[in-house]
C-alpha cells in the first residue's frame, strides 16, 4: 500500500503569517494531486502535479513536487480566514480506474 | 457549472437498516466513485464504476455494499443492514472521458447509524 504522510496534522496560525503543509511517501508517484475540503462539502481539487521538481502556483498557494517525485510541498504566503479547510494531498492509481488514494490531511486554521 | 449532486445530505437510520444514497453524476463522466470519510479521518476510497460495473473496490466494500447506476442518471450506494460504524460521509465522485481527468466531488451525505 502506497501511503501518504501530511504534516503537521494540525495547524492554527494567524492571518498573514506563512505556513508550509508536508506530504510524503516512500513511494515514486507519477503524479500527485493538491485538494482543499471545507467543512460539509466534499474535496476540491486544487492542482496536479506531474514533473519532479515542478512547481505551481495558484495566486498565493505555491506547490511544489520533489525531485524524487516521492514528496509535495504547499506554501501558503500571508495567509488568510478564508484559506482555513482541509488541505489533503491525494494520488491517483490512472492505470486501475483513476482510484484515488488521500493523505490523512493537514487541518488548516487561519485566526483573524 | 455542471455539479455532482448527492441526496440526502444527512440520513439516521437505525442499526440494522438498509439505506440507500443517491448521487447524479456530471451527465458526460464515465467512472463513478464512492468515497466515506468517518469524522476527523482522512477521506476513504470505496468503489469505482465503470462501463456498467465495478472496476476495483477496497477492503472496506464488503458483501453489505453494493452500487448500481438504475437508470442514466443515477449512481446509487446501497449498504444493507447498517452498522455503527457506518456513521460518515459518504461522498460521491465522478470523472470524465479518461481516467485521468479530474474527478468532481459532490457535497457528501452524512449518514448517521443510531
């Protein structure tokens, strides 16, 4: 079983502080993929990340896959209330109908 | 925007009962997925659906699970004597034309097993 490892689980911070969220695993991804949950809904994707060494950014959310492709980073600058959810990382096995396998997430608090 | 839609959003039932969820996939996907997330655990593959039947299923999918697509609308979820750990969400997804297109979660159903 290919798992995922976030870190940290939890964190609270206050608005316009940066924060960096972890995922990684022992295993080489083909790709790797970024969702945010809030609560009550289901996971929205936020990016996918193929390339090892890639980095993506989305307005202040800044992606990046290791070289190794066995690792992600998300980074958050200056953040805000409205960026607190779940922010889980997630791999999807293409070659046996697009399952998709999510880290246990890191629980994002942003304090205004 | 098209949207994947789930009913009911939260069901109790009680132990032992069958229940049934319901979800109407983007009308042009091709694969279906059923995801739970039992309360502050990370989010659960169940099943995924393709061409009519299941195309792979976790350890969690055992003979109390079944899914159906009835019509060309519906992908429905049957768990049929309810335990209490059962208690989660349940989110359906769905994806398009390939597999590896994106896949588009619906809001989730918050079942309850009293």
């Amino acid at each position: 079983t290919q798992l995922l490892e976030q870190s940290p689980q939890f964190l609270s911070i206050q608005e316009g502080e940066n924060l960096t969220v972890y995922c990684n695993s022992s295993s080489v991804f083909s790709s790797l993929q970024w969702y945010r949950q809030e609560p009550g809904e289901g996971p929205v994707l936020l990016v996918t990340v193929v390339t090892g060494g890639e980095v993506k950014k989305l307005k202040r959310l800044t992606f990046q896959f290791g070289d190794a492709r066995k690792d992600s980073s998300l980074h958050i600058t200056a953040a805000q209330p409205g960026d607190t959810g779940l922010y889980l990382c997630a791999r999807s096995r293409y070659n046996q109908g697009g399952k998709i396998i999510f880290g246990q997430g890191t629980e994002l608090s942003v304090k205004p | 925007e098209p949207e994947v839609t789930q009913t009911p959003s939260h069901q109790v039932t009680q132990m032992g009962q069958e229940v049934i969820l319901r979800c109407v996939p983007i009308s042009n996907h091709l694969y279906f997925y059923w995801y739970r997330q039992i309360l502050g655990q990370k989010v659960e593959f169940l099943v995924s659906f393709y061409n009519n039947e299941i195309s792979e299923k976790s350890e969690i999918f055992d003979d109390q699970f079944s899914v159906e697509r009835p019509d060309g609308s519906n992908f429905t979820l049957k768990i049929r004597s309810t335990k209490l750990e059962d208690s989660a969400m349940y989110f359906c997804a769905s994806s398009g034309q390939s597999m590896n297109t994106e896949a588009f979660f619906g809001q989730g159903t918050r079942l309850t097993v009293v």
